[in-house]
C-alpha cells in the first residue's frame, strides 16, 4: 500500500468522526485525544512504509527470492531425472543472473564433464627421431575436454576433443580435433561393447591412459610399432573380479580423424591379461599378451624406410601385410612398481621396399619409486627400437631418467625428465630435457 492511499485513508476516517459533533461546539477532550492518537498512527504508518520501499531492502528480498526460485529449479530438475521425465524447455527469455547449473537435454542418468592439459617445455639435443626439428620449445603436448554419460539402461557414450599438438614432431597449424568418440553398452561386465574412434588392443604401454604415465612421454618403439586411435568397434570384458581381462579391436586400419577405409581389409588386434597373485605380503604382479593383424594401404609408418614410389624421397608410406605380437609384465608393491614389454611386428611390403619382409622389435623396461609416499616419485627407463631386423646401425638405445611430483594426485602433477638418447645416424649421446606441467579437471 503507497503513502497517498494511507493519507487518503485516513483523512476520510477523521472527516467521517469530526461530522458526529456540532460545527459550533468545542471539541472535547475524546475528540482531542483521537486527533492525537490519529496523527502518531499517521507518522508510523509513513515511517514503515518509507522502510519498506528502501531500495536496500527491496533488492535483499529480491535476491533471496531468486535464491528460492533456484533452490527449487534445481530440484524440481533432480526430481525429474530421477523419474525419468523429460527436462522442460529452457525459457530462453529469462535473463536472471542467477548460478548456472548444466542440466541434461535427455534423460541420461549421468553427465560428466572433465579433461586435462600438459604444458610442455624442452631444452637440449635430439633426444631421438621423434624431436627432429624440434629445437628448445615452450608447447601445449596434449590440451583435451570431454564430455561423457550414461543411460539407466547401460549405454554410455563420450566425446573428446583435442587442442593441444597431440604429438611430439613440431607441427604448425594446430587444430581442434576429435580424439576419441564412441557409443557403448556395458550390461555384463564379461563383455561390454563400443563402437566409435577407440584405442587398437595392442600394447599395453598404448592402452594406458595418457596422463597417468611415469615418464613425460611413452617409449619410441611403441609409438612407431603401434597404432593410434581409429575408427573401429570393441569388445572387452573381465572376470573373477578383474583377475582376468580381455580387449578385441576391429578397425578401419588407417589412423584417426578419418571415415574413409584405406581397403577393404580391416586391422584385428587383441590384447589379454591375467593376475597372477594380488596381496599385501606379494604385491600385484599382471601379465598380458597382444596380437595384431592388418593389410594396409599407404600406411604412414615412419622408421623402417618405406617408400611408395621407388626411386623417390622416402615417404614412410607402408602398402603390404603385417602381423605382430607383444607380451608385458608389470608388479606393484607398496612404493616401487615395474613394468616391460616386448614388441615385434613383421612387415611385408608388397615393393619389396627397403626389404621383401622384415621385423620390428621393441623393448622397454621401467622401474619407479616413490621417495616421498603420495608426492615425489623417481623413475627410469631403459628401452630399445629396431626398426628393422634385416639392416645394421638403425637401432635407437635410450636411457631415460627423472621425478614426479605429486602436487594433488594425477590432477597436479610437474614432471622433469632427462633422455640419454643415442639415436640412428647420430654420434654420442643426444641428451634432452623435458618437463612437464600437468592439471587433470
């Protein structure tokens, strides 16, 4: 109620009591009393109302009021999920600045939103094949957001994209990119399947995640054996409570960010494991085998010297058959753990070219331990490639050295490594320093 309506009030309840006596009579002493008792009830009520259109005070109970509204939104949105309703369309003219909450358009049952960044600096020599050209460098290694979920009736799905180099080679031009995408069903544990762009089972140093490495990068025989993501439908699943696993890939065969088929032959991997023994007293020691099968067409395969056009500048296209086998160990007990594997891959090239048939092998043997439990971490490697069995002097021997420091888990991580790289073609050791600044969100 405004100032004037009380006025108005007012002044018609006292016109109304003052015609009860006589125009020429003196009022009494009631008469006096109630002009009194009016006016003080007149200047309250202007004093309460001029509080109440305070605009302090109108702008508080506003916002608690919004506060309310969204406290209740929000609930009203888990309510539904719970129930399996449908979201209600968002009213797209409402412009409250109010706290904003992500809500799932459909009726997944669960919605995450996370990734990660390795800010990278390196300083020194060559290290090995894959820093030609790279020089002492400041760069963003892996920047990744994804965005994963789950339906009550076990399907899930995740997107992920990458801005970061997403390699070690320097590159220009760096792009937003897909880096894994896929649909999925995981019913039984005993087999859970995805479709979409995943990781070929082979190698285990491959299939693990990329931020929770012990060194700063993987061994070079792995990534110039193995393959990277692709396009392609996989089964998994494990048993006797994760004692023993299994994972099988079928893919495109041709690499990632790609919808084409180099052929109309496919890449078949496998890759299964099995624990042996998991307790304190021992520790837990895994075992695990790989296998690989594909025939490829202008595969990009640096390191063994193909050439697709003979006679020219070799291009490190690969078209011809290969088959390949690993075998990988690893043993967990309180702060040390090691782990090896052993890689080889037979390739035959159909031009015969740099040889009619020939092996690649790997190795690599890596042993960390934590000097201070939980935050700072030593780890050393010691690892082999031969990208070709049949010729001498192309072999890369590398001895790789550094710390882990755990600022909160894998989510703050600095890491500094040193590479005693020996690489093909070069003379002496040629030592690289690399660091790493890691944030998992």
């Amino acid at each position: 109620m405004t100032v004037g309506a009380l006025v108005a009030i007012e002044w018609f309840r006292l016109r109304c009591c003052t015609r009860r006596e006589p125009r020429l009579a003196q009022p009494s002493g009631l008469v006096k009393n109630h002009f009194f008792l009016s006016a003080v009830w007149l200047l309250l009520a202007l004093a309460v109302t001029a509080r109440a259109t305070d605009p302090s005070s109108v702008e508080d109970r506003l916002r608690a009021l919004e506060a309310k509204v969204d406290a209740l939104q929000q609930e009203n949105a888990a309510l539904r999920r719970q129930l399996g309703e449908p979201a209600p369309a968002p009213n797209h003219a409402d412009t409250t600045a109010a706290a904003v909450v992500p809500i799932p358009s459909g009726q997944e049952t669960r919605l995450v939103l996370g990734g990660y960044t390795q800010m990278d600096a390196e300083f020194g020599g060559l290290g090995d094949a894959r820093f030609a050209g790279a020089g002492d460098r400041i760069y963003a290694r892996r920047a990744r957001l994804s965005l994963s979920g789950a339906f009550a009736e076990h399907f899930d799905f995740r997107i992920e994209g990458e801005f970061g180099a997403g390699t070690i080679t320097p590159t220009s031009g760096i792009r937003a990119q897909a880096n894994e995408i896929y649909l999925g069903w995981s019913r039984y544990s005993g087999a859970t399947f995805h479709i979409g762009q995943l990781k070929p089972a082979f190698s285990a140093e491959m299939l693990a995640v990329e931020f929770k490495g012990a060194l700063v990068e993987r061994s070079l025989g792995a990534e110039r054996v193995g393959d990277s993501r692709q396009i392609g439908a996989a089964l998994n699943g494990d048993f006797l409570g994760a004692r023993l696993g299994y994972l099988v890939f079928v893919g495109n065969g041709n690499g990632a960010n790609t919808s084409a088929n180099d052929n109309r032959k496919f890449l078949d991997t496998a890759h299964v494991y099995a624990v042996p023994f998991d307790s304190p007293a021992a520790g837990k020691f895994t075992l695990g085998a790989s296998a690989l099968h594909s025939v490829d067409t202008a595969l990009a395969k640096p390191g063994p010297g193909f050439d697709s056009v003979p006679g020219g500048a070799i291009d490190g296209l690969f078209t011809g058959a290969r088959d390949g086998w690993g075998l990988d160990a690893a043993w967990h007990f309180g702060l040390l753990d090691l782990s090896s594997e052993l890689l080889r891959v037979r390739y035959r090239p159909v031009n015969a070219i740099p040889d009619p048939s020939f092996n690649s092998e790997s190795w690599q043997l890596t042993a960390t331990y934590f000097l201070l439990p939980h935050q700072l971490q030593a780890a050393v490697r010691r690892e082999h490639f031969d990208p070709n069995s049949v010729r001498h002097g192309d072999s890369t021997e590398n001895w790789i050295a550094g710390f882990n420091y755990f600022l909160k888990g894998e989510d703050l991580r600095i890491m500094v490594d040193y590479l005693f790289g020996h690489a093909a073609g070069t003379t002496g050791d040629q030592g690289r320093l690399l660091t790493r600044f890691q944030i998992v969100y």
